[in-house]
C-alpha cells in the first residue's frame, strides 16, 4: 500500500493514539498535527479520505462526528516499506544496504554494538 508522506504524519498520530476501541475525532487529530505543522483543517481531513478510500483507516459515527482508527498496522507497513525500499536500492540485498552505511561512516558504536546482538540473536 503506498502511503504519501502527508498521509504517514496521519497514520503515526492514529498509531499512537487511535484504536478501534478508542478511535480518534477529526478534531483531535487536526490538534495533534497542527502542533507539528500548520496545516489547515480541510487538508487533513482531505488526507484522512485518501487513507479511507486506501483502506489504511476506518471511521465510525458516532452522533454527528465521525470518528478513526488504524485498520493497518504499524509493524505491516514498516514491513512493506521496508522491504520495498531494499528491492528499490539494493536489489534486495541487506549486505548492500549495511555496507553503504558503514562505507558512509553512518553506523556508530552504538549500531554497530546492536547489530551484532541482532545477528546472535539470529543465529541461535
């Protein structure tokens, strides 16, 4: 599923504080991101009908408001961007992505330390 940046700022305030049980109102999503950006109302609620008619969302009504929730999940779509990105740039290949970051000096002690407990881990 492609989701455009815009729609991602959307789906991290839904992620983080909506659910199905305790879905969230136009309003307070318009609040979240408005702290963050200064987007106007119609644009973020223009942004939450592509995520509908994507499926990435779901809304109940609840008197005169309609209310939203995440429908895909957070760890789905990092999986599939994921996953799309190392296809797109490394043809699939994870040493490729780990040696251009460390050919760029991107990885720091800290990476490097957790990289190798994620590899152990792997190999039990």
């Amino acid at each position: 599923m492609q989701i455009s940046h815009s729609e991602k700022i959307l789906m991290d305030v839904l992620w983080q504080g909506g659910s199905k049980v305790a879905p969230l109102s136009a309003r307070q999503i318009i609040e979240q991101v408005d702290n963050k950006l200064d987007w106007h109302d119609k644009t973020v609620k223009t942004l939450l009908n592509r995520l509908l008619k994507k499926e990435a969302i779901a809304f109940k009504k609840e008197g005169r408001e309609y209310l939203y929730y995440p429908i895909l999940k957070e760890q789905d779509y990092l999986r599939d961007v994921s996953d799309n990105f190392l296809t797109k740039v490394f043809n699939g290949s994870v040493t490729s992505l780990v040696a251009a970051f460390a050919k760029q000096e991107k990885l720091s002690e800290k990476d490097l330390a957790e990289l190798k407990a994620l590899i152990k881990d792997i190999e039990k």
